[in-house]
C-alpha cells in the first residue's frame, strides 16, 4: 500500500481521483486547499492493482 498526492486545479480533482481510480485500487480522496488557496490537495491511499484485472497489464 502506499499513498498518492495530487496538486491541481480545483476543476480537475474529479478527473485526477477517476484516473487514478482506473489504474489503482484506491480509497476514498482526502481534500485539502493548498497554502495559496489557488489549487487542491488530494490524497489516495492506493494498492497495486491484481494483474488479471488490471487494464494496463500487457499480455507476454
């Protein structure tokens, strides 16, 4: 297990938590504004997903 952060604007955060869902066994996003306000933080706790089903795994 290991965590993913994600700096973006705040229009993007759905879009960043989708992708990452799509690749990794995600949980739920934590969501903090960064110092400037200007942007978010996300964090994910994620997980390697298993091979059979993972989309991105290529087959030898």
């Amino acid at each position: 297990m290991f965590e993913i952060r994600v700096i973006c604007p705040p229009g993007d955060a759905d879009r960043a938590s989708t992708a990452l869902a799509a690749a990794f066994d995600t949980g739920p996003a934590r969501q903090y504004p960064t110092r400037d306000g200007k942007r978010t933080r996300l964090y994910f706790t994620a997980d390697h997903r298993d091979s059979s089903t993972n989309p991105t795994t290529e087959s030898e």
